[in-house]
C-alpha cells in the first residue's frame, strides 16, 4: 500500500509540473517579422530567464495558455510583484521584455 501511495503522489506532481518545449529554429523565423534580429540563442536565453524568474514565485505557466495581449498584462504585474517582494529590482525592463518575447513566440498566435 505504501509503495502505491508513493507511486501515485509522484504521479501526480508530474502531471502539475509544465514541460515547456524546447525552442526550435522554426520558432524563430515564425517571429522574425515582429523580432528582427531574434536568434534561436536569444531565445533559449530568454527561456532560461522565464524559467529562473517565474519559478520563484509560481509554477510555470505553459506559454500557450495565454493569448499575447494576456501575457502584455500579466508579465510586467508579476515582474512588479517579484521586485516589491524582493525589495529591489531583480528584473529590469530589459529582462522582463525578453521574458515576454519568449512566452509570445512560444504562444498559441505564434504557433
């Protein structure tokens, strides 16, 4: 019994966690227009930095589960949060922007 309880709760933290996908050059090209410039290094860059800033406070969230104008709302809100918290700015706008060009090319519009 103890090893079925052991087994179903690991079962169910894997299933709250987000894989996000691994970027991929095709994901780049899908937003050169909007991101001129935009290499698939800057994006994994930006993926890493979504991924140590947002995990502080939260789970991550799936990029595509968000349309942009949500992500343009939400994303600057929790960047304020996490600076408030933390008592000083831990994100500058030039990070928080990265973070946002991550989730919208990784977003449902972009795909």
């Amino acid at each position: 019994m103890r090893i079925v309880s052991v087994f179903l709760i690991i079962t169910l933290f894997a299933a709250c966690s987000v894989k996000l996908m691994a970027p991929a050059q095709s994901d780049v090209d899908r937003v050169s227009g909007k991101y001129p410039g935009y290499s698939l290094a800057d994006l994994n860059a930006d993926k890493a930095l979504y991924e140590s800033t947002c995990s502080r406070c939260h789970r991550l969230k799936n990029p595509r589960s968000k349309s942009e104008p949500k992500w343009d709302r939400i994303v600057p809100k929790m960047i304020a949060r996490l600076n408030k918290k933390e008592g000083k700015e831990i994100i500058d706008a030039k990070q928080q922007a990265s973070i946002l060009r991550y989730l919208v090319t990784m977003g449902p519009a972009a795909k």
